[in-house]
C-alpha cells in the first residue's frame, strides 16, 4: 500500500499535459524513476473520460514504486480510479467532505490564500498544505504575487501540518523554498517544460541535498 509521509513532498511534481513538451505519461515515468516522491494531476481542460484514463495510467507507474498519486479537485475522478488522494483549493469540495469520502488515510492536500485558512486546516482534515506561490510562475495565471521566502515561512509556521511550496520553483530556488520551512516543493515546468525530464529531476533532487533532514 502506497502511504503518505511528509518525506513524500520533497519532489512533488504537477503533471499538467498543457505544460508537459513530451509525453506526459513517459515524463512522469522518468521523473519518478529518477527522484520524483509525489504526483499530482491537474487537468483542466480534460473530458471525464480523458482524465479518468489519464490517471489509470499514472497510477500504474506510481503504486508499485510507492509514489502516492494525487488528483487535482476531481475527488470523482480519484476515487474511481483508487489513486491515494486529492489536492483541493478554497472553491473546491469541502475538505470536510473531501475526508468523509476519501477515509482517514485519504491523502487530502490543500491550497489556503489567508492565515485563518492554514491555521484551521489541520481540524478539518487536511493532510498536507501547498502555500505559493512561492515565485513568480506562468504555469498558474491566478495564483498571485509571489510569496518570498520570508512571507513563505511567515505563512508556514501558522501551522504543523508538512508543507510544499509551490509556484515558480527551480534548481536555482529550491533550496531556498526548503529553507523557509517547506517539506517539499512542487513543480510543473521545471521538470515537464525540459527537452529531458529525467536530468531536470536529478537537478532539482541535487537542489534539495542540502537542507534535507
């Protein structure tokens, strides 16, 4: 069985199709195969069907190597393919409803955009928190200004939930995401948007070196 841990966001990877260069599918294979711990799917321009299938296939490369698979909003679409979990924002599904149908070791993962928001999040359920962005990044158009790492840790000691940060995220910033206090941090470009997704990752793993516990 695929378990979550924090150690499961140090390379948390954003599979998006509409940023990936490649073949989706292949990338992740190859990321993963070369330090990626989590995936999550986001899709927002898919069919059900398209997405459903899409995450049958991912679920394939990340259960048997213990890699938790996370679905972005569509808790429909996790559950009917038994990946491990959903990430949710603030106009999502109620994370309190999100963890009465996923169970107790449903992964439920959380975008918070006030300090109220993080600092309850841990009573209502949530598993894991993504605070950005962390950076300025094209791959999100509404996801803010970006944070910095002083307001990132800021933000981060408002809770004792594990954290990733997300947004804008490079080789060249990592460590410092990692220093302000988060777990992990998450990426879509940085590994997807690169001729060879499996060096990007290797690069980022070797970002993290450092300040891993």
């Amino acid at each position: 069985m695929t378990r979550f841990s924090p150690e499961s966001l140090l390379i948390y990877l954003v599979a998006d199709p509409n940023v990936a260069l490649g073949d989706v599918v292949e990338d992740v294979r190859a990321s993963i195969n070369n330090g990626v711990t989590c995936v999550q799917i986001r899709w927002k321009d898919a069919s059900d069907r398209q997405f459903a299938n899409l995450a049958r296939q991912m679920l394939d490369i990340c259960e048997p190597l213990g890699v938790p698979l996370v679905i972005n909003d569509r808790i429909d679409i996790a559950l009917a393919v038994g990946a491990q979990g959903v990430h949710l924002g603030v106009d999502d599904l109620l994370i309190e409803d999100a963890r009465r149908l996923g169970g107790p070791e449903f992964i439920v993962g959380y975008s918070p955009e006030s300090d109220i928001c993080i600092a309850r999040a841990a009573a209502r359920g949530v598993t894991y928190l993504g605070i950005g962005p962390f950076a300025a990044t094209r791959t999100k158009n509404d996801a803010g200004c970006p944070l910095g790492p002083a307001e990132f840790a800021r933000r981060r000691i408002l809770s004792t939930l594990p954290v990733v940060a997300i947004g804008g995220i490079n080789a060249e910033n990592a460590r410092s995401a990692l220093g302000a206090g988060a777990n992990g941090i998450a990426v879509a470009s940085a590994i997807l948007g690169t001729a060879d997704p499996a060096a990007a990752t290797r690069r980022l793993l070797d970002a993290t070196a450092p300040v891993r516990p």
